[in-house]
C-alpha cells in the first residue's frame, strides 16, 4: 500500500447510499493488531439470514461476472470455492 492508502470496510444498506458502518484502518496490513481489530467489529454484529432476494441478486451479479470476464484462477479450501476474474477491457 501507499503511504497515503488506507483500508476500508463499509455495511451498506441498498437503496441508501450512506453506510451504515465503517471501519477504517490506517495502518499497514501486516500489523499483528488487525485480526483482533476485525474479529471485535465481527463480534459485535448482529446477523440475520439473508432474504431469498438479497441471494438471487448476489447471484446474478456472478453470473454477469461470468459472461464479462476471464477467469483467472480457481482455489479450494474445504467447502470455500474463491474465483479469480480479470476484466477482458
């Protein structure tokens, strides 16, 4: 990162455009400090299950993904499947 970069996490709420919680960090990754600082912002959340119309839009964005980008790379870990895509501009 820069020395000017920082790193941000937002809880947006679609349709309004404010977040409503962020988190900013301003140091650098590699501070051993970080995965305690996301593991209390984590705690502190109260989740609910997503809407069956929150997962099909999620779903749809992937696919729009799919059909406008090459995929670069595919990782396995357990029962995680991350897919790398580069924009084909």
């Amino acid at each position: 990162m820069n020395s000017n970069q920082s790193i941000h996490i937002t809880i947006k709420q679609p349709p309004n455009p404010e977040p409503i919680r962020t988190l900013g960090i301003f140091d650098d990754p590699d501070n051993p400090a970080l995965p305690m600082i996301f593991q209390h912002i984590l705690d502190n959340l109260q989740f609910s299950p997503k809407s069956r119309e929150f997962e099909d839009n999620v779903k749809d964005e992937v696919l729009k993904l799919l059909s406008t980008t090459k995929i670069v790379a595919v990782a396995r870990n357990d029962k995680t499947t991350l897919v790398y895509f580069q924009d084909q501009r």
